[in-house]
C-alpha cells in the first residue's frame, strides 16, 4: 500500500463518518500522508483529524477516535493497526505484504510508477531553461496542463520540448542562456541539469564529475547501474526476481526502509510540482539510493558461493529491479540519463 493508496483510504473513511452523521465537516480533497516525524509510530501517519477538527467544532482527538473507528470498520488486510497519537495524529501500521505490494505496483507500471492525474485541470506555469523543463516533466507526468511562458508569450503544450533525455537535446534545453551554455560544456548535460537542479547538493560543481560517494549524482546512477548488473548476473544463475504473496521483502529494516523510499515516490513528484520544487525529487532520489546500498551490504541479493537461488534472493532481486525502475524513472523526469553500465 502506498501513501497515495493510503490517502485514498483516509479520505473513504472521512466520507463515512460524514455519510452516517458522526462528523459534520466538509470532506477534504486531499489527506496528506506521511511517514511520521520523530517520535511517532508506525509506517505513516496522517493529520487529517487537526484539519477537520475546527470545522467539526470538535476536539482534533475525537475526530481522529472517529476516523479510526471508521477505518477499523472499512478493515483493510494492509493495514495491521490504527493508532491515535500527539494531538491528533492517525498512525498507520502496514503488514509486511502490504510493502510486498509496493514492489509488485512498481514493477508491473515501470518508469510510469508514480505518475498519474493527481494534477489533473491544474495549470502550471513555468519558463524556460533546465529547471522549467524538469518541473514540466514532472508536472505533465501528473496530468497537469503545462504553460511555458517566455516573455508576453505563452502557450500550453504539456512538457513538449523538454521530453527527450538524450545528451544532444539536453544540452539545448540546458543552453537558454549563456550561462547555462557554459555549465553544460564545462560539466556535461548530465552534471550540469542535476546541479541546476539542486545546486546545494555538493560543496562545488565540479565535484559532480567526481566518481565518488560523496558525489550524490554519481550515488544514483550508481545505484541504478548496481540493480541493472544484478538482474544480468542473477539471468545468468538461471534465476529472476520474483515478489509473490507472502514472501515479505519488507521484513528485514533494510529492506522496510527501501521500500518506504519506494512506496514515497509518487508523493514526492506531487509535491515537486505543487511546490515548483524539482529539487525535492533530485532529494528523494539520493535518498533511495542510500537506502538501496544499506539493503543491499546487509542483505546479499546474489546466492554466495553453491548456494542455490532462494525465494529470499528471488524477493530481493525483484526489490532490487524496483528500485532501479524508480531510480531511472527519476532521473528521466529531471532529464538525466540512467545508464546501465557505470
């Protein structure tokens, strides 16, 4: 179950209560779901109870004891435990195939896994150059219609224009002033998008172009590669990954850890484009690649030695592969390459 599945769920529960006369509050158009902050509990929590508990005339808890009665009543198997925290906050437990379920969305939708029509009838406006061109990607890809604006001049042509992720058409896209033109030919259109885009991610530029781990750039791409080389050596063991009912990938907190990163990416795209943000995707993108290196040093993907292909390795490849699809699917909407081969 991810966020955006679990927000839908909030919302169902909202309209219930309504529905049967225990909560006389407009239903929102949106729960907002997150993990929760330090000190809470559970896999993800929700503030949707403060929200409602002025237009409600009711204390934030009792709305949230109301919420969660409802929630109990809808009885999701994904869902292990409701709890009612702080002032008000709904904290959500998720049994350990309900993360399997992550993997399985992911792999099934590929690199359209996260995108939608969250955006759908809103209008966002950007210019042009690097940063225009991503929040376009990411905004189109959520089904908003996309105004570039130059000037006087406007029009709506979705993300057109700023599509392709090959080097030559970056470099254009990346070229719309002289200053970016001379970013592109010193980094590369790769380096140079990734640090217009998130320009506080390294102490210097040109450390982007350093093969290193403390260059988050080449952390990703890494990460991808990593996952692609994986599924190539475990095709050659006669082997491909596999998460089915009940093998829990998510047992293990490596593994719950990615797969929370994995589960938060469709959140995080809205958020980069309500915010105008695409910086906050680059974030994210880092940060799932530290998650999927901390999985993969504690959790060998691979069978050692004449080991034989376990239903463990099978649920760890397929975690794996999910996570390169993310990875890539990312780097794609910032329009940044995602090699194969490091």
């Amino acid at each position: 179950m991810t966020p955006a599945e679990l927000s839908r769920t909030v919302l169902r529960a909202v309209r219930r209560a309504v529905d049967a006369d225990v909560l006389r509050a407009p239903v929102p158009e949106r729960a907002v779901v997150e993990r929760p902050r330090p000190g809470g509990r559970g896999d993800y929590s929700t503030n949707v109870a403060l929200k409602l508990a002025g237009p409600a005339g009711r204390p934030a808890r009792e709305v949230a004891e109301i919420l969660r009665a409802q929630l109990m009543l809808i009885g999701y198997d994904a869902i292990v435990d409701v709890e009612v925290t702080g002032p008000g906050f709904l904290n959500f437990t998720l049994a350990p195939d309900a993360h399997s379920s992550v993997v399985r969305t992911v792999l099934a939708q590929g690199r359209a896994y996260g995108h939608g029509t969250a955006l759908a009838g809103d209008v966002v406006r950007v210019g042009t150059g690097t940063l225009a061109c991503a929040l376009a990607r990411i905004a189109h890809a959520l089904g908003a219609s996309v105004v570039h604006t130059s000037g006087a001049a406007s029009s709506t042509a979705g993300a057109e224009g700023c599509d392709s992720t090959e080097s030559t058409d970056r470099a254009t896209q990346s070229g719309e002033n002289p200053a970016e033109r001379a970013l592109v030919a010193r980094l590369g259109p790769d380096a140079a998008v990734w640090h217009l885009v998130w320009p506080t991610a390294t102490a210097s530029p040109d450390d982007l172009l350093v093969q290193r781990e403390t260059n988050p750039l080449f952390r990703v791409r890494y990460a991808h590669a990593r996952t692609r080389a994986l599924g190539r050596n475990a095709a050659a063991l006669g082997f491909r990954g596999e998460e089915a009912e009940g093998t829990g990938s998510g047992d293990a907190p490596e593994a719950r850890a990615l797969v929370r990163a994995l589960a938060d990416h469709p959140a995080v795209l809205e958020a980069a484009a309500r915010h105008r943000a695409p910086d906050r995707l680059a974030r994210h993108l880092d940060m799932t690649a530290e998650a999927f290196f901390r999985f993969h040093d504690a959790h060998p993907v691979l069978p050692l030695g004449d080991e034989k292909p376990s239903v463990a390795h099978r649920s760890r490849l397929a975690l794996a592969e999910a996570t390169g699809t993310v990875l890539a699917g990312g780097l794609s909407l910032l329009g940044i390459s995602a090699p194969e081969h490091l």
